[in-house]
C-alpha cells in the first residue's frame, strides 16, 4: 500500500507541473523561499548536529558495532564501497558544481567579501570545500547508519519507519502512523533525486551547446533524462554486483585520471598551495560556516548556497 500510495502521489504532483508548469513553478518556488526563510535556522542546526552525532558514533564505542550478523563478511571491498557511495550520491553534481561552485562565489562572494579579490578567492574554494564536503556526508551518513543497522542487525524491514521503532512502538510504526513516515520518505527522496536529475540534464544540455553548439532545449533536457533513466534501468536490473559496481569503478577510474591530468598538466604548485590553504581556510572556519546566517544584513546568499544545499541533501538522504 506503501508504494502504490507513493507512486499515486508522485503521479499526481508531476501531472500539476506537466498541465500547469507556470503555476506549479510559482507555487512550489513560493513555498521553498518561505521554508528556507522561516526555517532556514532549522536546516543549518540539524546538520550541524548531524555531523556532531556522526563524529560521536565513529570514534565512540558505538563505532565498533558491525553491521550484520556476527559470521557475516563485507560485500564488496572498500574501494568499490568508495566508488559506488560517490557515483551514485555525488557524481553527476559534483563534475559541474566542483568547477563552477568557486567561479560563482569568486564572482559573487558571500557577504561581507568584496567581489573579484584574493579574498573572494580563498571565500569561494573554502565554500565549496564546504558545501560538498562533511555535512552533506554527514546527512547520509547517519541515513544509512540507522536503516542497516535496523535493517542487520535488528532484523527489521528496511524503511525509515523501522527506525523510529524505539520512539514510537512496534504497532505505531506498523500502523498508519510508519505507513504516513514510510510515504513522506518516499516523496523526499523520489524529488530529492529528481532535483539531481533535473541539474544534470542541465549540466548536459549545457555541454551539448557549447561542444556541438546544439540549443540546451527542453525537448533535449526531456531526451537527456530519457537516456539516463534507460541506463539507471540498465545498470539496476544488472543487480548491485555487476552493473552499478562495474560503472561506479569505471566513473571513479576516470575521474582519478581527469584530477591527475589536471594536476600534472596545469600549474602543479599552485594547485597544491590552494589545496592545502584551502584545507585549513575550511577547517579553522567550519563552526563559523556551519551555523552562518545574516540577520543584520540584507542578502541572500546564505539561504540560496548553503540553505538550499542542505534542503537538497535532507531530500536525498
């Protein structure tokens, strides 16, 4: 009932924007401004705290509980875990965002930075250090952690109900009130990827016209998202253990090659002094950034960076 409710409700909403693509755009921008405005203190707290929680659990006695049964053994190698975690839960944003993030930042500084300086400089890479390093990780992190964990060793469904069974009581979260949890899951993250999806046919769509100088049009985003469904579809029904392990190798393999192609055929030094400023700028400044809002000053940096981001990652985790 779960699923066909979730798929109803999916159907339905993607109908309002397919018949009414204006209104459906105005309505849902409306409601993201007002929830970022109004809870936007909320976004920034539960991440933080979530990377707190995370950090307590991996060097706490809590980070020494397998998961799974005592004889079981991992299913995969590391490497391929790397992989895979990355492909599938950063990849596609990532290429894009990893060079154009700092470019925009650099043009367009968080406030109190003035634009198109050495300081806008260090600003920008230290906010893409953090926009896509711990906190988002941190989100599904503890996801993940808290689904295995009921799911292997508890030996309970693998639903986001199932972890709310100590809160809530067994016939709770088997009741309506986990089927209600169960469904906004679902829709959280079916839009949560969708949003990945959406920037992605973008991101392509942009390439194609600035490669082949054909028109980023939304019949070719349609037909690019087409193409990527197809081959999600493809690598699914191979099964975890051959086509996503086989293409997430394969995608981290060439992205190694693309870093190392970068770094060894541009400028070397400078790249490594940026890392390593960059590494420190972000470390000394992270409970700064972690928890930065603007009361006093007019703007909207915050909330259309770091806000949005958080939201996004809520949804797909």
């Amino acid at each position: 009932m779960v699923l066909r409710l979730s798929c109803l409700a999916t159907l339905f909403i993607v109908a309002l924007g397919a018949l009414l693509p204006s209104g459906f755009a105005e309505v849902s921008g409306a409601l993201l401004s007002f929830v970022i405005a109004k809870f936007g203190w909320f976004f920034l707290l539960t991440v933080f705290g979530l990377v707190l929680f995370g950090l307590f659990l991996a060097f706490s006695d809590y980070g020494h509980i397998k998961l799974g049964q005592e004889d079981d053994e991992p299913e995969f190698s590391r490497s391929t875990w790397f992989s895979m975690l990355f492909s599938a839960g950063m990849g596609i944003g990532l290429v894009f965002w990893g060079v154009a993030e700092p470019v925009m930042h650099y043009a367009a500084p968080p406030p109190g930075v003035t634009a198109l300086t050495p300081d806008a400089a260090n600003a920008a890479m230290r906010y893409t250090f953090f926009h896509w390093g711990i906190h988002p990780w941190a989100v599904y992190g503890v996801v993940a952690l808290a689904l295995a964990y009921f799911k292997f060793n508890r030996q309970r469904p693998g639903l986001i109900s199932a972890v709310f069974e100590p809160l809530l009581g067994e016939a709770r979260t088997r009741g309506p009130i986990g089927k209600i949890i169960d469904i906004l899951a679902i829709l959280a993250t079916v839009f949560g990827v969708a949003t990945s999806l959406g920037f992605g046919a973008l991101q392509i769509g942009g390439g194609f016209k600035h490669v082949f100088g054909i028109d980023n049009t939304f019949a070719l985003q349609v037909s690019i998202i087409a193409v990527a469904t197809v081959l999600y579809l493809l690598s699914s029904m191979t099964g975890i253990e051959r086509g996503i392990k086989w293409l997430s190798n394969f995608n981290v393999l060439l992205a190694g090659l693309l870093m190392l192609a970068v770094l060894l055929m541009g400028p070397t030094l400078f790249l490594v002094d940026t890392l390593t400023a960059t590494l420190g700028s972000y470390l000394h400044n992270l409970v700064n950034m972690s928890l930065r809002l603007t009361p006093f000053r007019e703007g909207t940096w915050v909330a259309d960076w770091t806000l949005f981001y958080w939201a996004w990652s809520l949804l797909s985790g």
